[in-house]
C-alpha cells in the first residue's frame, strides 16, 4: 500500500529533491510500471501541491555552490554489541538508498550486505505477475504490481534481519 499523500513530499526540502521523490514515485506507481492510475493522480497533485507550497519560493543555487550528494552507508552493527537489532525505519533507510539492478530481462535484485533480495515478473493470462525471493525461498504471494513486490521483499528483508538478530 502507498505511503499517505501528506508523506509523499513532506520530507523533500528543496525544489531537486522534490523532482527526485516525484521520478521515484512514478517509477514505482505509474501504469505503465504496474500501477494504478488513480493513485499516479493523486502523486500528481500531491507533487503540484508541494511545488506551490513553498519549494517553488526557493531560490536556485548555482551548481558550483551545491555540495555533491553522498550515498548513506548501510548502518554497521554496534561494535560491542553485533546482535543488536535494525529498526525498521533504519533498515527502511538503506533499502530506499539502494537501487535495483536489472540481473536479467526479468528479474532486479537488491543487495543490503549479504541479504538479496529479487523480484521477478511475467505475464500469465494477459496479466503482469511478480514474485518476490529472499533468502532463496519465494513469498507466498503473487503481486499484480512492482510496488507491492517491493514491499514484500522489504518485509522479507526485516524478517530476515529479525531472524539473524535473534
């Protein structure tokens, strides 16, 4: 399921990080990605709001000026402590800053650590079907769109990290 449309861009400070949010969520939720078009509108609006509400007021700094945006880094065990356990929202940190990777016509894998996780999509009955893998055992479920194969294989991952925690 989506995030709420107050969440969407609430967390975006300027006008690129905006643009950025709004290309990952088309990724994720547009049509032609297995989405649904009510909930694209409702982005689409949701992104013209955010635009209008304040980041369309900020001033746009010379490229020179912006720092180079650096990739977070995947946060390590305590070192005193290598059991202790990964919130969700820390974990939900790392799998949103790694990408997918394309390891076959239809498959995309995303790696946190050792943990893979892919999902793999094809067509039965004119119909786009995705599975999810983790830990080399499949979900339970066949999903009618990318994001919620996505999102399973995020709480696959949790469980996983759980499991190894525990």
């Amino acid at each position: 399921m989506a995030k709420p449309a107050a969440n969407w861009f609430g967390h975006c400070r300027t006008v690129a990080e905006a643009k950025a949010e709004y290309r990952r969520l088309c990724f994720m939720y547009h049509p032609d990605h297995g989405g649904d078009s009510a909930l694209m509108q409702h982005i689409n609006q949701a992104y013209r709001l955010a635009l209008r509400s304040g980041l369309a007021a900020e001033a746009p700094q010379s490229k020179a000026v912006q720092s180079p945006r650096r990739r977070s880094s995947p946060p390590q065990p305590h070192p005193t402590n290598p059991q202790r356990e990964w919130s969700r929202d820390a974990l939900r940190q790392v799998w949103n800053a790694s990408p997918w990777q394309q390891v076959a016509g239809n498959q995309f894998q995303r790696t946190i650590g050792s943990h893979v996780v892919t999902i793999v999509h094809w067509t039965a009955n004119h119909e786009t079907m995705w599975a999810v893998q983790a830990a080399g055992q499949f979900s339970k479920f066949a999903f009618l769109n990318r994001a919620e194969a996505e999102e399973e294989g995020f709480n696959l991952l949790y469980r996983q990290f759980q499991a190894q925690s525990s």
